[in-house]
C-alpha cells in the first residue's frame, strides 16, 4: 500500500468508515515507481541485514536524462562578452 502524503492521517484515522479507507486503495501509476536488482541473498532466511537491499545494478529506468547543450556559457561575476571583448583588445 503507498499513500499519497495527503492521505496519510486519514488512513490512520481509527474513527473513519471502512467505505472511506477502502476508496484510498488504489494502485500507483507505474511512472512514479522503479525498481532495481539487488542481491539474491534476499531469498535465503538466515541471512540478515540492510545490506542486501542494496542495489547491485543499474535502474529499470533511467531516472534522469540530461542533455548538454553546447551554447550554454557560465556568465557572471566578471565572465561577461562585453568584459571579455575589453579585455582581448
């Protein structure tokens, strides 16, 4: 069950008709969840530990894409064309 954090309190909510927890149940679009691979050790019971769910490759899904554009220039604090051209001439 994942709850939006709007919801949070009302779930809690001891006092609340049982018609209004379950219209919290449903599911979550896909593109707010991903998932990557982690140990195999996870399937043995005597093994313990955070460890094993650590990731051991890469995303399902990417979670960012950058593109870098090559007219981008930093500017600013002394950078500027103008202070540039001055100080070639």
């Amino acid at each position: 069950m994942i709850l939006e954090q709007s919801e949070e309190r009302l779930w809690l909510d001891e006092g609340i008709p049982l018609n209004d927890v379950t219209a919290l149940l449903n599911p979550l679009p896909g593109e707010y969840m991903n998932a990557y691979p982690i140990s195999t050790d996870i399937k043995n019971p005597r093994v313990h530990g955070l460890e094993l769910l650590q990731p051991t490759g890469e995303r399902v899904e990417k979670e960012y894409d950058y593109e870098l554009y090559s007219e981008i220039q930093l500017e600013g604090m002394g950078a500027a064309p103008a202070r540039k051209r001055k100080n070639d001439e």
